[in-house]
C-alpha cells in the first residue's frame, strides 16, 4: 500500500511539473513577427564590429550634432519612444538596441563586456559618419555612456545620465565576475510573463504604469532571437570596475536625472557622481522611479531639454 501510494504521488508531482514547463515554455519568436509589431519605417540596421545594429532615427537629417538615445538592461530602444517623438521635432533623434538587446539580438562574438559594447557603438556611430553625439543613457546604458564619453571624449558634446549604473552595490566587488546560478541557464527556455511584470513593477513609483502593452512589449522582446542566451553571457561576463578614474576625466557638461523613487538604483547614489565629475548638474523627480522615460515622460523631458 505504501509503494502504492509513492507510485501516485510521483505520478501527480510529474504530470505537475509536465504541465508547469509547458505552460512556461516560450520558444523565441519569429524575428519577422517582430519587425512587424515593433518595427517602423524609420527602423534600420547597420553593421558595427559585424554585429547588426536595429537602431530608429527620426528629426532632421542635416542636424550636426544628433541625440543618441541608449536603454537599461532588458530593455530595447522602445523605452525612447515618447522622448524621441517630443524631440524629432527639433532634432536628429537616434536609439538602439544595443547588443544582445531588441531586434538587434546577439552579437556574433559572443563577446559582452561592457569594453566590447562601447567598441561596438563606436563603430556604429563610424558606419553612420556621426562625428559627435548628445548622448543619452539609462542604467546599464548609463553606465556605457559616461564609459564610451571618458574613453571617446571629442565624440560627446553633452553627456545625459539616467540614474547610470556602475558603481558596486552591497554584494558585489569590483574585478570579480558576477556568478550567475547554472539553473538560470533555464532562463533560455523557460519564462513566465508573470514573473517578468513582478520583477518590472519596482521599477516604477506607480505600479499602474506598468500596462498590460508595456509588460507584452518587454516579454516580446526578451523572446526576440538569441536575446535570453546573449542576456545570461553579459551577466556571466560582466566584471565592475571603479568607475572614478573614468568619471574624474569627462569634460562634457553632464546632466544627471534621477527618480527620487528609484528602488533599483537609489538617487543616493547621485551623490558619488557629484563627489568626482567636474561639470555635472543633477535634477531630481519626484514621485518617479527608475524609468522617468516611461513613467513620467514630460516631467523628466523638460530637464532634457532645458539642458539642451
């Protein structure tokens, strides 16, 4: 009777996790399927360092120095959307999805330092005969703005952080490899919705930002081809480094924006940009977390554009 009644409840837990994986199960999606949903006219590629770059640019052609628009980790050059509206009325407006991001999608190398991603979007200003840029990031895109503004420096006119990252947070030491769990390897395969909304919602003040468009649009997007692999190589990759001496050397004036509610990197945090860059304003939004792009799009635009 006991083994009898083992057989059942093995029985029962392996339909259970039969009919957990395949209810999270998600397949990439068809790259042409998403060109069609998320693609626009003023969508192209380019080739940079061989990796094929699915950038939007929008506004007059002939303006000289454009505004190159850069997005956070997970994210895709849709986040720009309202901004680069607002701002092609004026100006040369231009995003990407940088590498292992968006229609963009994995870099050939299978190279994902932070070093090889600035590379990368030199080389694509290069392909677009861009000289010199406003460069705008957010987050991870932060981080690879004020880096490619300190390496390149006669190629940024003005420099926009979006509560950048790149400083260490508690837990992680510069010069060392973050260690990625092997069950996230899973991740390739494996990917709920559900969860990805919970692990957006803290990224806004208000949860209600957080739409059912806006959940789909990041899902569809993680699904894109080689997105999910090149995502768990940059993570398995990525290796922090004091940022100070890179700081300390910008000369562009700088703009700092940063939600007073960000729960994923704290405006605390402003205070050791202010402490070491030499030519940097920051403005504070109330109310706005760590997307005020998204959030809150006229509120932190009109920083931007007094700043411009």
């Amino acid at each position: 009777m006991l083994l009898k009644a083992f057989k059942i409840i093995a029985l029962v837990l392996t339909t259970f996790i039969f009919f957990a994986a395949l209810y999270l199960w998600a397949p990439d999606k068809s790259k042409t399927e998403l060109e069609k949903m998320y693609g626009s006219p003023k969508n192209a590629y380019v080739s940079a360092l061989g990796v094929n770059i699915h950038y939007q640019d929008t506004g007059p052609s002939k303006n000289p120095i454009p505004i190159l628009f850069l997005h956070g980790f997970g994210a895709s050059l849709q986040t720009w959307d309202a901004w680069s509206e607002a701002l092609s009325q004026d100006y040369r407006v231009i995003s990407v999805d940088l590498p292992g991001f968006g229609l963009t999608g994995e870099d050939p190398s299978g190279v994902y330092t932070d070093e090889r991603s600035v590379e990368v979007l030199e080389a694509f200003m290069r392909a677009l005969q861009i000289p010199k840029v406003v460069l705008v990031g957010n987050s991870m895109g932060g981080k690879f703005a004020w880096q490619f503004a300190a390496r390149y420096p006669d190629q940024v006119a003005k420099l926009v952080l979006i509560s950048p990252d790149g400083y260490a947070s508690p837990g992680i030491e510069y010069g060392k490899k973050t260690e990625v769990p092997a069950i996230a390897q899973l991740y390739r395969y494996f990917f709920s919705k559900t969860f990805l909304a919970m692990n957006l919602e803290p990224a806004y003040a208000n949860p209600k930002t957080l739409n059912d468009a806006l959940v789909n649009r990041y899902y569809d997007l993680m699904l894109a081809p080689g997105v999910r692999g090149a995502i768990l190589a940059r993570m398995q990759q990525t290796v922090l480094q004091d940022p100070v001496p890179s700081l300390t050397n910008i000369k562009a004036p700088t703009l700092l924006i940063w939600g007073e509610q960000d729960a994923f990197i704290p405006i605390a945090n402003s205070n050791d940009y202010l402490k070491v860059m030499s030519n940097v304003k920051r403005v504070s939004l109330p109310n706005i977390g760590h997307l005020p792009q998204e959030e809150q799009p006229t509120i932190g635009l009109q920083a931007l554009k007094e700043f411009l």
